[in-house]
C-alpha cells in the first residue's frame, strides 16, 4: 500500500493494535501523528515511528477531553494540512461480572471507548479532507456477541457501531468513509493479556478460533489500510470481522470458560 504523503491520525496509536497500524502506515509513506494518554508512552511510540524513517508526531491527551482532542487535531492539520486518515482505537478493559462491576467501572468503559470515539471524530471533522478522507474505528466483536464478564466492553462497543453508521450517514454526502473492524484474539496486545491471563485461557482463546491461531497486529493494519485505501472506495459504514472467523460460534466456547473462570 502507498500512502505517500498522507496524514494519517491514530488515537490510541502507542501501544498495541493502534501502534501496528501506525507502524505500517509509517512503512506506507504517511505522516502519522499518534495520541495516548501517558508522555512516556506517546514519546516511546513517536521515537520508534521516527527510528522506522517516518515522519511522526505524538500528543499526550485523554480521549475523554474533547478540548485536548481539539487542540491536538488542530496541530496535526496546522502542521501537515487535511488528515487523510482517521483510526480511533483507545480502548479499556477488564473482566467483571456485571453484579461486581461498580458503575463508575461501568461509565469509565464507556467514557473511554463510546464517547472518546465521538470525540476523536468530532474533534477531526473539521481537519478531515472533504471528500477523501476515511475513518476506521476499533470495535469488537463483543459489540454484537453478548460475553460473559464484559457488559461494559459490549455496550460500549455496540455504541462504536453505530455512531460508525451513523456518521457514514451524515459524512458519505462530504466524501468521507467511515467503517470499523472487530479483531478477534491478537496476539501482543494488552487486551488479550487482560482477557487471556494464563497459558490455559489462552489455549481456550485458541482453540475456540476455526483458524486455531491468534491473530497478529500486522494482520489488523492490513485490512485497516485496505479499508483506508481505493481498493476500498466504495466501502462505508460496515463493521468489518478481522478474527479468524472467532465471531462465528468461538465467543460460546469462550462464553463457557469465562462463566467457569
Ligand atoms: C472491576 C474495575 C477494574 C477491574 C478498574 N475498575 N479496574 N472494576 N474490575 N479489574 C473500576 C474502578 O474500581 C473504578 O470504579 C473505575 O473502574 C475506574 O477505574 P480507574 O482505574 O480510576 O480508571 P482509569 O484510570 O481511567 O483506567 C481505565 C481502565 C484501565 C479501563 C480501568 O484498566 C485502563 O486504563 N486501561 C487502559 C488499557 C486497556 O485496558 N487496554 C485494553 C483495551 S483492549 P470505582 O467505582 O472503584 O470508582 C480492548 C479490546 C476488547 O478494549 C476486545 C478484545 C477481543
């Protein structure tokens, strides 16, 4: 994929599946500017991007902040011009059965992947290249499979789903895409560490996949720059399955080990 050129935004790009892909969008040509809460990690991810010969610039910000997610998409633009390319991917998570789980639990969830995926794209429409310019949320599969122990995680990922349909709706008009992609099990990921704690969850994970394998980060920027690219012009407003099929009946066999757990 060539993305010369291209300014590419990643909130939530300094560790993980959005650091992949900002990773493979710097191997694209593009200008990537990363965004996460913690300096440490923010600096970490800019100086890796930059080690890869890329042109890379990072904010720390809390996506629940709509004025740092304004300031920083106001910076990127006045820098390198209209973004090309919107990925919203901050995400939190942990295991609670709902009678455990605290409503402030509940609402930081929420907060962090429902509003701050509003926000990331409020905050970048006016920067986002009118037409051109293509969103990718990270949503899961949880979003329409109801899971054992992730009630936050699911509602807030089915909200993820539809604010992505909904903003193809209003944005298709001006040019712009927006689509999400669901991964399943990916491997180096702090959420399969959260959701697979010991070597015999994970070899549930694993066997509950019909490709009997994780996915990997790699895997994900592919299909994600692929949703971004022209190959993928006439693509909006779906929720795409990059999972190894997982979503297909291996959330029953996980459903099982996690009620067990
Ligand atoms: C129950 C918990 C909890 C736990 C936190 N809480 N951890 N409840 N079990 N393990 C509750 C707290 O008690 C508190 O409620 C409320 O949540 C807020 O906690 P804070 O720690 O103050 O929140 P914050 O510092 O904002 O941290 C957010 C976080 C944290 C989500 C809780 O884990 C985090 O920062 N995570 C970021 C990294 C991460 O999770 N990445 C994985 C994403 S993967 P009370 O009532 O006590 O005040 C992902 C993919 C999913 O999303 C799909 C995979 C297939």
């Amino acid at each position: 994929m060539n993305f010369s050129n291209k300014v590419v935004f990643v909130a939530g790009g300094t560790t993980g599946i959005n650091f992949g892909i900002a990773e493979s969008f710097v191997a694209a040509g593009a200008r990537v500017a990363v965004l996460s809460r913690k300096q440490d990690k923010v600096d970490a991810a800019v100086a890796a991007l930059k080690a890869k010969g890329g042109e890379a610039i990072g904010f720390a910000a809390d996506v629940r902040s709509i004025e740092a997610l304004d300031a920083a998409m106001a910076a990127t633009a006045a820098q390198w011009g209209a973004i090309d390319v919107l990925v919203s991917g901050a995400a939190g998570n942990f295991v609670s059965e709902a009678d455990q789980l605290s409503a402030n639990g509940f609402k930081t969830v929420i907060d962090i992947d429902l509003l701050g995926c509003f926000n990331v794209m409020k905050a970048a429409f006016p920067h986002l290249k009118k037409p051109g310019a293509s969103i990718v949320n990270i949503s899961a599969p949880q979003s329409w499979l109801p899971t054992p122990m992730q009630i936050h995680v699911c509602a807030a990922k089915a909200g993820i789903d539809q604010v992505t349909r909904t903003a193809a709706m209003e944005w298709g008009p001006k040019g712009i895409r927006v689509n999400a992609i669901a991964p399943g099990p990916i491997a180096d990921t702090e959420g399969m560490k959260r959701l697979a704690p010991t070597p015999a969850a994970a070899q549930a994970w694993t066997d509950s996949v019909p490709l009997r394998r994780w996915g990997t980060r790699q895997e994900i920027a592919r299909v994600t720059q692929w949703l971004c690219s022209d190959d993928a012009s006439y693509v909006s407003g779906v929720i795409l399955p990059v999972d190894g099929g997982w979503s297909l009946g291996g959330s029953s066999a996980m459903s099982s080990a996690l009620l067990a757990s």
